[in-house]
C-alpha cells in the first residue's frame, strides 16, 4: 500500500515488546517503516513506560531488515547496560 507523506515524514507500525529486568519493565518499541526514507526497514528503540518521552541514546537502537533482526541487535546493545544508562532519568 502506497501513502502520501510530506518530505522528511515517515510512517511506522510500531510492535511491542517487554522486558522485565529487576523490578522494573523495560519496553522496547519495534518500528515497522510503512512510508518514508531511512536506512532500515526496522529500527527497535527501548524504553520505560514512564519515561517515554525522553531521549535514547542512539547507540541502544537497533536495526535491522526484519523484526527479529531489529529486536535482537537491540536486545544485544542493551544487555549489559543498566536501565538509568540505556533511558536517563531527567535532569
């Protein structure tokens, strides 16, 4: 399916997933791109249900041209790094 996007916009479907780590739950976002231009055709970006709306450092996004491949790379770049690194408190 075709959608007319304005230049710079991208259209994604976004997957959910949970990750439970001590006593909290970390969710991790896989977007599907529908429309627009990027480098990937998937991109997972991992947060925490309250702070949504901050900033992830890039280096925790994975990518990929599947899903899974999206999901895993950023399963493996968040593995050892604790959740106040991976999705800063505010300041």
């Amino acid at each position: 399916m075709l959608y007319t996007l304005n230049e710079n916009e991208l259209l994604t479907k976004v997957h959910k997933y949970e990750l439970k780590r001590d006593s909290e739950k970390l969710r991790i976002d896989v977007h599907e791109v529908l429309a627009g231009t990027i480098d990937d055709q998937f991109f997972a970006i991992p947060n925490l249900l309250f702070r949504e709306e901050r900033e992830v450092d890039p280096q925790f996004i994975g990518c990929g041209d599947t899903e899974q491949a999206a999901l895993e790379d950023c399963l493996q770049k968040i593995k050892k790094a604790p959740i106040q690194l991976i999705v800063p408190p505010s300041v």
